[in-house]
C-alpha cells in the first residue's frame, strides 16, 4: 500500500509517511486506497486480534503485529443506561490518546529496526499528550524523547505525569509559554547541530497514531453484534478536536466495511459543527477558546484537511454534529452519574449531551467514545457530581514515582545545549 499526501504529490511507503510525519508539501499522508478488509475481524475477541487480521494490506504483517503488541489492554464496551460506552482509557496514561501513542512509537522501532538507524522524538506538550508518548517510547530500542512543558503551566497531575523518570526519556521545563516550547521545536528541527540526533515529531497528524485508531472500532462493532445480534444498527458518538478520531472511524466503516451513523461531539470550539451546518466556509477556522473539555480545544482541526480531501462537502451528508457548551457539559456530568452511577470524563460527557441534544434514529443504538478516565478531571468530576473519582492504579503509581526534570531558557542555544548533554539522551 502506497501513501500520498492530501495536497498531492509523489507515493510513498508507509515506513517513509510514519518517519517523516508531515509530507513535504505540508499535506498530510492517507492511504492511496481503502480495501475491503480480511474476512474474520467480527469473530476477533480482542482489539489486538483486530489489529493483526484488518491490518497487513494497511501497513505488512510486521507493523500490523507492532500495533497489536501496543494494544495490550482491555477496551471494554460497557452498557450505562440506553447506550454502550466504548472504553478507550484503560491504557497506561488513562485516556484514548494511549492508543495511537502506543502505536506510533511501536511502528517507529520496527520501521528503525529494518534501517539501524536510531532517532530521537521531540514533542512539545501543554498536558496529555506528553505524558501518553512519554510512556508509549521510553524503553524502546533506537528511540529517545524529549519533551518541552511550559514550566508553571500545566496541572500539578500534569507535571507529575510528565516528570516521571523513564528509560530515554527527559522532560524540559521551559521557562516560557506553550507557543515558546512550539517555536523551540520548530527551530530545532532546522538547527544544523542537532542534525546528529535525527529528530522526528509523534504528533496527531502522523499516519502511525491515526490507522491504529481504527482498530477499535472494528472492536466496537464485533463486541456490538454479540450484545446486540450482528448487524443492529448503530451510532458513533464521537467527542472531537483535531478530528483524528472521527477520521479513523469513517477510515474504519470503509474498510470493515460497516454500515453506522456518526455524530460528531465539540465543545464551544465548534468549527467542524458550522462546517457541517454550512455556517462557514472550509478552513474558515477561528481562534481556540478554553474549556471544561481541554483536550479538545482545537480552533483549528488539523485532520479536517484529510476528511475534506476524502470526502470533499459530501461530508455533510456523513456525519452530524453538535456543539456542547461548558454548562450543559456540568449538567450532563451530574444527571449520568444520578441516574446510572457512572462518572464520565468532561470530554465523553460532551458526546453524552450531544446525543441527547441529537438524538437518533429510533431503533439504532449509540456507541459513545469514553476517551479519558474521570480521575484525570478530579477538579471539574467534584463540580459537576461532588464525588472524587478514585484513580486507576497506573494513576496513583505516579505520585510517587521518582521524578526527572530539566529546568530551561525559552532559547535555542540553551535548549541545544540541554538536548545534547542530558542525562536521559
Ligand atoms: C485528544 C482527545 C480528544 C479529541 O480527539 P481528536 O482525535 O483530537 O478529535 C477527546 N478526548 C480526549 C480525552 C482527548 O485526549
């Protein structure tokens, strides 16, 4: 399977989209064409069974294995009230971004492995991101990372996260802001003294995070149809920011191939739901606002890019959307955890409210995306029920984990410096 960019250009490997990350012409990768995937993933009964019989015409057997070995925890589909939640948070870190970090950083060792080459992964965080690839590479042969905080901003859970001391790993607090850690990522991939070091990005927009991310839900549908009897109608409800998830669902439909609705869920950051309703324009995209939902304060989805190129305005036909302020965002949070005793993070409490702002088609069963643990919002679970969610244990252990940090100027020179004689590179 070959590889092109979405603005065009010349076909290349998967090994060569996953290390380069971003195409040369600024587009991102897809795959030049979607089959129908091998018979046999709705009898699969795990998400890593998924991974090894839908993936190998995606990416060859070797990677397909990589991703199975990645998904190595459960993604239970769990009934609470009238729909059924897709667990994605059951991975180290306790949120969905587990998976494709797991992923990408398996796929990277493999695609190093077969070149003997060795490289290192540099990311720029302002929360939880950093700590999911933090976790998925350290330990892996050929990969070290560096990640850049904002020293002072992000959560004190955060930072604990993110300072924990792992093999390969070293997390720098800058002394700046998160435009000033992005801006020291930019410069030191063009910086000709740190070419040594062979730096490459694990972001959102890499083909490695986003292709895994279909495998669940393949997974959804399987377990579905032995809840429910194969082939009952479904809904995907999916809490959106930069769209990845939502792209590797539609991804997923085309190569089950599965037939199911898609709602998308945003917070006030509600682009892709103007797009939709045709109150703005394609990439008339506006400035991010903060909210209860942080992990999908997107103002500007990077994956709308790949969904447009695919799928053009036909989209509006696809998929609906709703928009879910912070109030009804509170509201939603309370009313499940009364009438079913579920805590729900803010991010899946968006898409519990949107379904019922939206509702569906009588007959057809939702599938709601949880995609973080509640304990990772203690602050906005104890304002919205008065309940402190208890931790998972993965949670808890990093507390008192031993910590490893690198205080550091907002410049260049002392950020090269740091990366060239730090302790975990
Ligand atoms: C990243 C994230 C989202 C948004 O997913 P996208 O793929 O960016 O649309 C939703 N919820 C949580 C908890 C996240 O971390």
């Amino acid at each position: 399977m070959l590889y092109t960019s979405t603005r065009g250009g010349a076909s290349v490997t998967f090994e060569e989209a996953l290390l380069r990350g971003l195409a040369q012409d600024g587009g991102l990768y897809m795959p030049e064409s979607l089959l129908p995937a091998p018979e046999g993933w709705r009898e699969a009964t795990s998400p890593a069974e998924v991974a090894e019989v839908v993936l190998p015409p995606l990416i060859g057997e070797a990677s397909a294995s990589a991703v199975a070995r990645a998904l190595n925890f459960e993604i239970p589909l769990v009934p609470v009230g009238d729909v059924l939640l897709l667990e994605l948070f059951h991975g180290p870190t306790a949120a969905f971004k587990d998976v494709g970090a797991r992923s990408l950083a398996r796929l990277m060792e493999v695609a190093l492995a077969e070149s003997g080459e060795s490289a290192t992964v540099l990311v720029a965080t302002s929360g939880d991101t950093g700590s999911a690839v933090a976790d998925a590479f350290a330990g892996l042969t050929g990969l070290k990372v560096a990640l850049l905080y904002p020293h002072g901003g992000v959560s004190p859970v955060q930072e604990e996260q993110l300072t924990v001391a792992r093999e390969g790993v070293t997390a720098f607090a800058v002394e700046g802001t998160f435009d000033d850690c992005q801006r020291l990522v930019k410069e030191a991939f063009a910086d000709p003294q740190l070419k040594a070091l062979k730096l490459t990005s694990a972001n959102s927009i890499n083909v490695g995070r986003l292709l895994p991310q279909m495998v669940y839900y393949l997974w959804a549908i399987a377990e579905a149809g032995r809840l429910l009897g194969e082939g009952a109608p479904l809904r995907f409800v999916v809490p959106s920011g930069n769209l990845g998830n939502l792209t590797a669902g539609l991804l997923a439909a085309e190569v089950g191939p599965f037939d199911a609705a898609f709602l998308a869920a945003t917070n006030r950051n509600d682009y892709f739901t103007r797009y939709l309703r045709s109150e703005v324009e394609e990439y008339a995209f506006s400035p991010s606002v903060p909210t209860l939902s942080n992990a999908m304060d997107v103002g500007a989805p990077s994956n709308f890019e790949r969904l447009f190129a695919r799928y053009g305005a036909g989209l509006k036909g696809l998929v609906a959307s709703e928009a879910v302020d912070d109030a009804a965002t509170l509201r939603r949070m309370k009313q499940v955890y009364e009438e079913s005793s579920y805590l729900a993070c803010p991010h899946t409490a968006v898409a519990l409210e949107a379904r019922t702002q939206r509702r569906g088609v009588a007959g057809v069963t939702d599938v709601v995306l949880a995609t973080a643990h509640p304990a990772k919002f203690p602050e906005v679970v104890e304002e919205a029920v008065g309940v402190t969610p208890q931790a998972p244990k993965s949670l808890a252990a990093v507390a008192s984990a031993e910590k490893q940090v690198v205080r550091v100027a907002a410049e260049l020179s002392a950020l090269r410096e740091a990366l060239l004689s730090a302790p975990g590179q």
